[in-house]
C-alpha cells in the first residue's frame, strides 16, 4: 500500500512552488517528492509488466529493466533520471560514486550537485512528468491524466 503518484506528483508541484516563493529549503522535498512519484510509477508498471518484478531493487535498475523488457530500448530522458537520482543521493547524505542507469553505459555519470535550489525543484518536477509520460508514449499507452 503505497501513496498514490498523483498525489506525490501534486506534493512535488506544491514543494516547487513553494521554494521558489518562500523557502529554499522546500526544494528538497520537491525533489524527493518527484523521485517518490517515479518510483512509486516503476514499481506499479513494473509489477504489471513483470511477473518476478522485484520491489527491493535499486531504482535505477528498476527503471532499466522495465523498459529493456516492456520498450526494448532505454528512453531519451534516460541521463534525466540519473540526474533526479543523483539529487535525491546529495539530500539523503548518499557519498558514494553516482548510480547509473546502465552500469555499461560509457557517458559521464551526472555531476554530483552542490547547492540544491528552487531551480532544481522546478526542474525535477517537469522531468518526471516527461519520464512518465515518454515511457508511456514509447509503450504505445495513454498518459496518466493527473499529468
């Protein structure tokens, strides 16, 4: 039983919003927020389009195996979602190497960020929106109306 994307969606907007207006700090739960949303999405098309979906893998994997296995490809955005991962690794304290999307991939890993601003939120938000709605375009499957 987890949270409804939608609703974590509206959380991240209202986050965003919030940071720009008031409150820096608020850009950070805009973009937990926006990664929650996509993984809560990963794992509710996941578990419909795989039956040994496996809840407990890391995100990224989770996102490279549903489209491997259900697009046969990696989607455009697939640096974009590098990214949200690593602003989500920078607010949760995480020091490690940045995770990758396809550990073969020979791009550059995203920059580790240093300040986490109102820019970002908003950026993040926008960007999950386009992740969700390009992997349902490239399955051939309606958007989610809470778009």
């Amino acid at each position: 039983m987890g949270v409804d994307p939608e609703r974590l969606l509206a959380l991240a907007d209202e986050m965003a919003e919030r940071a720009a207006e008031e409150d820096a700090g608020r850009a950070a739960l805009a973009i937990l927020a926006a990664h929650a949303t996509l993984e809560a999405v990963v794992n509710e098309l996941g578990a419909e389009a795989i039956g040994s979906f496996n809840y407990r893998a890391r995100f990224l994997p989770k996102w490279h195996d549903l489209c491997e296995r259900t697009i046969g490809r990696q989607l455009e955005t697939a640096s974009d979602l590098e990214r949200i991962q690593a602003l989500r690794d920078a607010i949760v304290g995480y020091r490690g190497d940045p995770e990758r999307l396809d550990r073969r991939s020979t791009s550059p890993p995203p920059e580790p960020p240093g300040e986490i601003g109102a820019e970002d939120a908003s950026w993040a938000v926008e960007t999950a929106r386009g992740v969700i709605a390009e992997f349902h375009r490239a399955a051939g499957r309606d958007a989610p109306g809470w778009l």
